[in-house]
C-alpha cells in the first residue's frame, strides 16, 4: 500500500513537472517587420493549476492575457499602448520560437528560459 502511494506521489510530480514546461522566466527577443528587435523578459507562473505572468522591456511591464500550454505549444495576449498583440510559440525544452500577431503587423518571438 505504501509503495502504491509513493508511486502515485511521484508520478504526480513528474506530470506537474511536464506540464508547466513554459514556467519560468525567458529572455525573448521579437522581431518587428521593419527590422527592429526588441528585448523582453517574459516571466509565466502557475498559481494554483493557472497560468499568469508579464511581459516586460522598454515600453513597461506587461500582464499576460489567457496564456495557455497545450501540448508544446504555448499562446497569450498582451496589450502594448492600447493595442493588443496574440502569442503564439512552441516550447522545446528551453527553447522559445514563435510569432506575435497585431492589427496590421506580425513578426518573430524567439528566446530561451533563464530559470
């Protein structure tokens, strides 16, 4: 009976563990369709079975909107200056590569976890 538990206990972690891959704080540089790249400290929590974090760099720190992991792919919101721009990217171990999407305009956000 005690194994069986222990068994349990730790299977259970591994599955949290897998699960909040995207935890953690990235270093994420996005690409503008002009050229410009800019540097962003991206940091995702999990509270409580629930994703949150922000977005932060030159224009300010910002909260995510709807983030979500599923599967290996990882989506949020973000409203810069009034304007709300879509994530999407796949996480591959501590590898961020994805695109930002907004009203007329879409680039590359790439980056890789710090912690």
């Amino acid at each position: 009976m005690q194994r069986r538990m222990m068994l349990l206990v730790v299977v259970a972690a591994v599955l949290l563990a897998a699960g909040n891959a995207v935890v953690g704080t990235w270093q994420v540089v996005s690409d503008s369709p002009g050229g410009e790249q800019y540097t962003w400290t991206l940091v995702v929590k999990d509270e409580g079975g629930k994703l949150s974090g922000t977005l932060t760099g030159g224009p300010g720190q910002f909260p995510l909107i709807e983030p979500k992991l599923e599967g290996d792919t990882f989506t949020c919101k973000v409203t810069v200056d009034e304007v709300t721009y879509a994530i999407q990217s796949k996480i591959t171990g501590s590898k961020f590569d994805g695109t930002w999407k907004g009203p007329g305009s879409q680039g590359t956000i790439k980056g890789s976890k710090q912690s």
